[in-house]
C-alpha cells in the first residue's frame, strides 16, 4: 500500500481506558435489551487448499 497512516499509535497505545471520550455514546438501558435481537450469520463450507506445514501451524 502506498498510503501511510495519520495515526499516531504511540499516542495511542500511551492512552488509558478513562483518558477516551465516550461522551457521545448514549448508554444502552433496560428497554434497548427487550427489543434486541442476536442475529448470528449462518456459517458457509469453504474448502481451502494450503500446504501441509500451515496446517500443522494451526
């Protein structure tokens, strides 16, 4: 890739959790849980060629 990152991740990685604004985020009450549904995507076979060392790996 030739774009390089505006991040400065060693700001970053210096900051604690109590140091990032969370300000915006409306807190998730009792009445957002009632209606809330988990929808899980069905899974999908896939078949995958690799080479025998990789698969010891994992």
């Amino acid at each position: 890739m030739s774009k390089v990152s505006k991040t400065d991740w060693e700001r970053l990685s210096d900051m604690g959790d109590k140091d990032i604004d969370t300000s915006d985020i409306p807190e998730l009450d009792d009445a957002f849980f009632l209606s809330a549904e988990l929808k899980v995507p069905p899974k999908q076979p896939v078949t995958l060629r690799i080479d025998s060392d990789v698969l010891v790996w994992f």
